[in-house]
C-alpha cells in the first residue's frame, strides 16, 4: 500500500462510521447526516451516536441524531475555522445544543496513520529483545499494567502484539485490535522504569508493520492534550490524519467521572 491507498481506505472507513460517503470528507462544504446502526462501522462504536464531528482538514462532516442535524449544521457553519468547532469557546456552544439530548462533548482526539518513507524509514531500536505475539501467547496479559495495548472488555478484537523484554521480563507492550475489517488500532504500554528509552517507539513502529505486511492499515488514536502520545505516533512514522469530538449523555459522563 502507498499513502494515497491508506487514506482511500481511512476515509472509506469513517463513511461507514457516519453514514455519508468518502468523498464527503473532501468537499468545501460541511456536511451533515444522520447516524445509524452500521455492521461496517469501527466495532467499538455504539451507534447511533448523539452527535460526532470529523474532520480530515478540509470541512467537517457531523453526524448524529436528526433531531439535533439542523442546529448542529448552523453551529459549524457559524464558527469561523474548522479548528474552532474542535476547541473552546466553539465547544461550549456546542454543548448548548447538545442540552436538547441530556449530552455533551466527551471525547476529543487525534487520529493518525502511518506514512509509508517514514514507518520503513525507522531505525531507533530500542536495544530490547522483541517477540511478536498471536493471540494465545498473549491470554495471561490482560493486566491493568497493560491496559492500553490490550483490552479485556474486547478480547476477542485484540489479534496482534509485539513485546519488548529485558531478560525475559515483559517491559513494554503493543498490542493491534481488529477494530474494523480493514483498519487495526495500535496501543502501547511501557513500565514506568523502562520509560524514555526508545521502547514505546520502536514497539509501535514493529507492530505497523507487522499490520502492513497483512494487508491491514493500522491506526493510532491519542486525546489532543496528550503530548507524549502524540510525541510516540511522529518518532513512530505516522501522521496526523483526522480529528474528532463525540458527544456522550451526561450519565455515561458522570459514571466516567466516578471512575477517575
């Protein structure tokens, strides 16, 4: 796969997720539509979503329940630049019409996808033994210590992982969930001790390829204030692809807040 071929796929992927089509990500218009229950949408997803709003970088294309559509097309046509629907105050007035479904923004973050040079490109090794790892070999590993590379409430997504060990000690891991048919999420842990070495890099840089040489894109997601993520996707050889900002109801929000 080239870049261009990874981005077709990346952006047929989110129509699925927002019921519209691929090339509505590139129009110079903003574009609305309503979301709906779709068998090809990222598997984590619970859909229909109250309001989601993506953004390649040329527009944005919103969608969410069709009671909501037409105040949410005024709000991001009323906001100056693409970035403003993605931060405060343009946020806040958002949530204003969000108050008509009990909800509000939840979730901020950034998506990344590999850029080919750069992944093959890559040579800071870690220095650390790595071993790549099938689903069976990595059953016992759904420990909180390992939580962003796995995820016990999706086992049965997680189908890739590479581990980096420093005399048979596991110290960091990257694992790959299947969250779509044609697109694999790579998360990435390191113990506390063994950080700032070149592992979580070397790690996610690995676990690309391993997705890249099966015919899979792999993807990377990290919250926007998440400065040493973001740091990890760029050393690693991705770039940033697109943004969003999903809104949840206010009980999903507060439970989350109790969990804090």
């Amino acid at each position: 796969m080239n870049d261009q071929q990874i981005l077709e796929i990346a952006l047929r992927q989110s129509a699925y997720d927002c019921n519209c089509k691929p090339e509505d990500f590139l129009s110079k218009e903003n574009i609305v539509h309503e979301s709906l229950e779709s068998e090809k949408a990222r598997r984590y997803l619970k859909l229909p979503l109250i309001c989601d709003l993506v953004s390649y970088g040329t527009n944005i294309v919103a969608t969410g329940r069709a009671e909501l559509l037409s105040d949410i097309k005024l709000f991001i046509d009323g906001v100056p630049n693409i970035e403003n629907c993605f931060e405060t105050p343009g946020l806040y007035a958002l949530n204003k019409v969000l108050e008509r479904a009990d909800a509000r923004i939840c979730f901020m973050a950034d998506y990344f996808l590999p850029n080919i040079d750069e992944v093959y490109r890559f040579n800071q090794y870690c220095g650390f033994e790595l071993r790549i790892l099938e689903p069976t070999e990595f059953a016992d590993l759904y420990k909180p210590e390992w939580k962003n590379a796995l995820c016990a409430e999706r086992k049965q997504l997680d189908v890739l992982a590479v581990g980096a060990y420093d005399k048979g000690r596991l110290v960091g891991l990257a694992g790959c969930s299947a969250d779509c048919d044609t697109m694999w999420q790579i998360g990435i842990d390191v113990l506390p001790e063994y950080r700032r070495q070149g592992i979580a890099s070397t790690l996610t840089n690995r676990l690309a390829r391993e997705a890249l040489e099966r015919e899979r894109v792999p993807f990377y997601c990290a919250a926007w204030s998440n400065v040493k993520s973001v740091r990890n996707a760029i050393r690693s050889g991705f770039r940033p692809a697109w943004v969003e900002a999903t809104a949840k109801s206010n009980d999903y929000i507060e439970n989350m807040l109790k969990k804090t």
